[in-house]
C-alpha cells in the first residue's frame, strides 16, 4: 500500500523518542513524545488559487505583452514549493498531526501540515 499526501500535507516515519537518558536514567513514558522522524513523502502544495492565477496571467500577457513583468510576478505569488523532500529528517511539535497505521498495523506514520515542522535538520543521519 502507498500513502500519497494530499495538499501540503507530509507523511512522517516517526522516530522513537530514548527510553534512558545518557546516564542510564529510564525517562517516564508519558514525558516523551516524538518530536523528530524522517520524511516519507511530500503534498504538492498547491497554492488554492493557482489555476485563477495563471489563467489571469495568460490573459494579461495576450492583451497587455508589455505587462510580462507583472504576469510573471503574479505567477511568482501562487507557484509554492514544497519546502521538504523525502528523506529529511524533521522535528515537529509533539501536539501536531494524524496517526496513521498501515500493513495490518505494523507500520506507524504521522501526517501533518508542512506547516507544523519546526525544522529540518542538517548535518545527521536519522
């Protein structure tokens, strides 16, 4: 089965927050929610209005040729990248997204709003 997320929604693989901290203490289970996971797959965020806004900027370069510039702006406001791929590895608030399970149960995954990642961290394997 594959999860494709809709809009600017990412699918997270979540990573199990340590049972001990480094000194060997056992952290209390409900004072460790995840907050870190890696990327499994990315919405196309697109902007909700992005077909008025080319379909306005095609009419303004065809009746207008000299307003290319502003067309190209216009476009510029609604063309939204996705600002994660798969394979990031991100950190999120604890509060944020949806459970999901799949295969039976056996794999858990978080969806959320790309807005709610706090970050991507660089520079580490997950």
């Amino acid at each position: 089965m594959t999860l494709k997320p809709l809009g600017d929604r990412v699918l997270i693989k979540p990573e199990l927050p340590a049972e001990t901290t480094e000194s060997g203490l056992y952290v209390a289970e409900q004072r460790k929610p995840e907050q870190t996971g890696t990327v499994i797959a990315v919405g196309p965020c697109a902007h909700p209005r992005k077909a008025e806004a080319e379909e306005l900027a095609s009419r303004l370069v065809q009746y207008h040729p000299q307003e290319e510039e502003v067309a190209e702006l216009l476009l510029d406001l609604v063309r939204r990248e996705p600002q994660v791929k798969p394979g990031d590895y991100v950190v999120f608030s604890w509060t944020a997204g949806q459970e999901i399970w799949v295969e039976d149960g056996s794999e858990r995954y978080l969806l959320l709003r790309e807005d709610d990642l706090l970050a991507v961290v660089e520079g580490i394997e997950p």
